[in-house]
C-alpha cells in the first residue's frame, strides 16, 4: 500500500499477495482500520495519513 501514490488505494486483489492466507488478511485489514491508520475506499484500502504512508515507504 505505501507504494502507490498519495490518496490511490490499493486493490484487494493486490493484498492477497502478501499475505499466507485470506485470514490473516482480513485479520490484518480490520486490526489497521480499527487504529485508523487504513481505510476502505471504491476499488481498495489506502492510508487515511500521508505522513504515515511515507513512513511505510521509506522502510527497508
């Protein structure tokens, strides 16, 4: 997700890859929403911050 551009979201279909199951995707989406560091968008998820995305992008 730190990825893409400001404000684009990431396709679902994207996060699958990253992730050992459809389980610990969703588990994982929920926990990031709850914190209000992601949210649901038309067409994925993207961070509700910029800030906190640049962070994740610059990460090794």
């Amino acid at each position: 997700m730190a990825s893409h551009d400001e404000g684009e979201a990431t396709p679902r279909r994207e996060l699958v890859a990253f992730v050992p199951s459809l389980m610990a995707l969703e588990e994982s989406l929920l926990h990031l929403q709850q914190r209000e560091l992601i949210e649901t968008v038309e067409g994925g998820y993207r961070f509700q911050v910029e800030l906190v995305r640049r962070w994740f992008a610059e990460r090794p």
